[in-house]
C-alpha cells in the first residue's frame, strides 16, 4: 500500500474515533459508574436493578414527569389492568381502621364475589387468612385480599353494628332545602360482644371490573337508574374515569334515557382523572352532530390530528356537565367539546388542565413498558387544555363553568357531599336515610372525614356524632377555601369559627348538583321542543291555504 494511501487510512480512521467520542465517552462512563456500583456499594445491587434504575433515570430527566415514566416487568401487569379499570381481588374498598378494635370497615363493590358472599357495607374484616389485621396498613391488606384469578381467600367478618331501639332522628322534610342537625347515639358494640360475634366466609376471587359509569342509585334488581330520584325526567350518568369500557357504558344509559323520552341529562365529571381518548371521542360522538370538531392533538413539531364526529346525534340531549378541579383529560375533552359546541352548560369549578397524550411503549424481551408524553390537547375552541409550569390563573387552560354557573364548594361540603351519595347508593334498601341509616352513616363519616383531611395535610379537627359533622374549625371569612384552622379558644377571633352545616336541597345536599338541575329545568326538554316545532309548521301550513282560499 502506498505510503499516501496508508496516511489517509489513519486520518479517516482518526476523524471516525473524534466524531464518535462523545457518545462513546458518555457511554462508557455510564458503564463505568454502574461497574463500580456493582463491585464497591456496601449492599451489592444486581445488575437488572441498576439497569431498570437507569431507565427510570432516563423518563423522570424528561420534563413531561410524573407523566412519563419507566415501569419495571413487575409492575406492568397490575399497572395495564389498572388502566383498564380491573384487578384480580374480591372486590372491597375504601378501607377505613376503626382505632379501637382496629379491624377496617369496607365498602363492596356491586356484584362482586364479596357483595354475592353476603358482606355488606358496615361489616368489618377481623382477619385474612388468620392474620389478624389491626397491625396491618391497608396497602398491605389489600395485598392479601387481591391475587390470583380462581383462587380463594378465607375472611373473617365482624356483622355491622346493632342501633338502640326506639332511637330518635331529626329528618330533613320534604319541603326543606337544608339539613338540620341530626344527632344519633350508637349503641356502642365491642368485639367481644355475643351479638356481633366474628364468622368466616370463603371467597373466590375473580376479576372486578370498577364500575366507571353509574347512575343515581340502583334499583332492587340492582341495575343502575339513571334518573334522578325526585326528578324523574332530568338523567343523570356519573362517569368516574375512562377506561376501554367507558364508552360503550355510557353510550346504554345514554340509550336507555332516551326509549324512556327523557332529552335532559347531567354528566358528573368531577373527580373524574381522565384515562382513554377513543371513549371520550365515542361519547362525544352520540352528542355533537356530524362535522363538529371533538378535539385537536399536536406534537412538537406542530403536527396536528383533529377529531371530528363521525355521525348524526342519535342521542338528542340539554346536557349539563358537572366538573371540578380534579377533572382531568379526558373528562376535560368531553365537557370542552360539548361547550365549544353548545351543546351542554358547564357546572362547577375550573378543571385540573391536564391536557397531554401519554403513548405506552412495550420494551423488547419482556423488560417493561415506558409510558411517555408525545402530544397535547387542543379544544375545538383553538385554547388549549393543558396547563403549562407557569401558567397563571387568568391564562387560558382546562374548561372554565359557563358564566353565572360557577359553584366553588368547601373541602368539607365536597367531602360530605360525595359521603352522601355513596350511602345512597350502597343503600338501597333503606329508601330514605331513615333513623338507623343515619346513625350508621354517622359513625362511617367521622371516620371517613377524618382520612380524607389527613390525607390532604390537615392534621388538626373536630367530629361530634352528628350527621351535620360540627366541624368546629371552618373560618367563615374563607368560606371556599375548605382549609380546616386549629383556633385558640382564648383568641379574639375565635368566634368566627361555627360548626359546618351542608349547603345545598335535600336529599344529595350538593350544590353543584343543584345549579345543573336548576338550569335544565328552565329548558324546555327537545320532546317538547320537536311537538312545538311541528305544531308551528302546522299552523303555518293551514294558514298558507287559508290564504290560497
């Protein structure tokens, strides 16, 4: 080989190696450090533990986090379930630990293998298994509770607590649009006590399905009435997240209200975190008529894909949408699109402006999956949905309540109003919140209240054993800021902290709920509208011949 020719070689070969060098040499360090991770930590890590941590290093660095994140083979199965709003269990939730016995009160879900086994809200798990519960978190009873498909687990059951004869309520009356204080003792029942002895009940797990769209209450054949009780002619569909049953659950109680003639329907999005953006798109396709945009997504680069409905409305309805500030994605496309569209008035309060597409991404030889933020949304309006870092509250982002329909609420009132419902609907049978219903509710709600406020950093309250809750620490001055103070009762103050009473019209005393129904009871329903519309035209049409005669 020429001299010259040999020459080249190295000079390519030396341009190769500088052109590369900086990627080799990130690598390589990256190596290194894991190398000595491995050789020198006092605790040795595997390698597939620095490897999934370097994963996860990678996602959280992305500035779209928590939304983009790495999740270990571990933990892709629940977390796919979990999306598809589903796990392997026996269907029990919302534990609350009772401090004195420390067993946990439990709410079954309907039709679950527990509700078919007979356990009933109020009932409280003694053991699992044979391990005692009142050492254990509730993640880690909820661990022995779920498992396998077909397997089976053995509980041991408290019967819920007994309520003195002949005991005494104030009832809220027909005509009254507020709650009066109810006080109802408990008879007090301890775990030792001969009535409420313990019994073991086997049950198999199987796969619970959340239920993601409920209505108003369930009927005695335990199906789902999507009308509100004392309001027959207004619906009422409740969708508490997005999953790939969303849709099509929504799209029956939307068929059901319409063969029984109803045209005036609230959708609940509040508290509603989004999830599947075919379901939000196939909702909005029954309720925006064919051509109306739905929702833009954009990547960034700026490509944009617009979504349109697809078909004319089958379902003709006045919707009134019901958000707040956890309404989230999804729920915030449905509610935008219905209100760009003017097809539905929003209720509430602004929502959470969580406007972005996480893509899910299965890694080669079963290594995980990597969840990652690739667009955001874009209401048919131009504005977008997705609150920025440093987006202010005068910007625009989320879905704001139609002007005049704006209803902040307290943290209480919106604890107690959610409390209500969910008795309601567990409890059936009781058909009005009769003396013992109250009392029973009372107990749950202390409890209840009492995790919900710590879970939100508020350490310091009061609970009295009253349906009215007597939260003696509300400053009135801030009578929507929900925070919960610790006056000193020698401050001069001190007097502008009174016991909570709910807002809002018997029997949800919800006053969110109450704009929605105000408003769609001011329209006139569509069926009423089409009867005009033809008698018109008719009228119209005899008058044009009159006119020929």
């Amino acid at each position: 080989m020429p001299l010259r020719n040999f020459y080249f070689c190295v000079f390519v070969i030396i341009i190769s190696l500088f052109i590369s060098s900086k990627t080799s040499l990130k690598n390589q360090i990256a190596r290194q450090v894991a190398i000595q991770l491995e050789k020198r930590c006092l605790e040795e890590p595997s390698p597939e533990r620095l490897f999934q941590g370097a994963l996860a290093g990678l996602a959280s660095a992305a500035d779209n986090a928590p939304y983009t994140e790495y999740l270990p083979p571990q933990d892709k199965k629940e977390y796919m379930r979990d999306i598809q709003g589903q796990y392997a269990g026996v269907g029990l939730g919302n534990f609350i630990k009772d401090d004195l016995s420390g067993e946990y009160y439990f709410i079954p879900f309907h039709n679950s293998p527990a509700a078919k086994a007979g356990l009933k809200f109020g009932d409280r798990i003694v053991s699992v298994d044979s391990q005692e519960v009142a050492k254990l978190s509730i993640v880690e009873l909820t661990g022995l509770l779920r498992g396998k498909e077909n397997t089976t687990v053995t509980v041991r059951i408290r019967p819920r607590t007994s309520v003195s004869d002949g005991v005494s309520a104030t009832q809220p009356s027909e005509q009254s649009d507020s709650l009066e204080t109810v006080n109802v003792p408990l008879q007090e029942t301890s775990p030792q006590d001969n009535k409420n002895e313990p019994y073991d009940v086997t049950i198999t797990r199987g796969i619970i399905q959340r239920e993601v769209v409920t209505g108003d209450r369930l009927g005695l054949d335990g199906n789902w009435i999507y009308t509100l009780k004392d309001l027959p002619e207004i619906g009422y569909i409740r969708v508490e997240e997005f999953t790939d049953v969303t849709g099509k659950k929504t799209i029956e109680a939307l068929d059901r209200l319409e063969r029984s003639g109803i045209s005036r329907v609230i959708l609940d999005f509040r508290g509603n975190p989004g999830g599947f953006l075919p379901d939000a798109v196939a909702i909005c396709n029954e309720l925006l008529s064919s051509g109306s945009p739905i929702v833009e997504t954009r990547n960034r680069k700026g490509v944009k894909n617009r979504y349109v409905a697809r078909k004319y409305p089958r379902k003709r309805f006045n919707v009134a949408a019901l958000i707040d500030g956890d309404s989230a994605s999804a729920s915030e496309i449905v509610s935008s699109a219905l209100q760009d569209a003017g097809v539905a008035i929003v209720v509430g309060t602004r929502s959470y402006g969580k406007g972005t597409i996480q893509e899910i991404i299965e890694l080669p030889c079963d290594l995980g999956i990597l969840r990652m933020t690739t667009a955001s949304f874009w209401r048919p309006s131009g504005a977008p949905i997705n609150r920025s870092k440093n987006a202010s509250a005068e910007d625009q982002w989320g879905v704001v309540p139609n002007p005049g329909y704006e209803e902040p609420v307290s943290l209480i009132q919106r604890f107690y109003t959610s409390w209500v419902r969910q008795v309601r609907v567990l409890e059936p049978e009781c058909k009005e919140l009769n003396a013992n219903a109250l009392a029973f509710m009372t107990q749950q709600t202390n409890l209840k209240l009492k995790d919900y406020l710590e879970e939100r950093g508020i350490k310091k309250f009061e609970t009295a054993a009253e349906l009215g809750l007597d939260i003696s620490m509300i400053n009135l001055d801030d009578k929507n800021s929900g925070e919960v103070d610790d006056p000193d009762s020698s401050d001069e103050n001190s007097s502008q902290f009174v016991a909570f009473k709910p807002k809002g019209r018997a029997p949800y005393f919800d006053p969110q709920l109450d704009r929605a129904v105000d408003y769609l009871s001011s329209v006139d329903s569509l069926t009423d509208q089409s009867s005009n519309a033809t008698k018109d035209a008719l009228e119209v049409k005899s008058k044009s011949r009159s006119d020929l005669l």
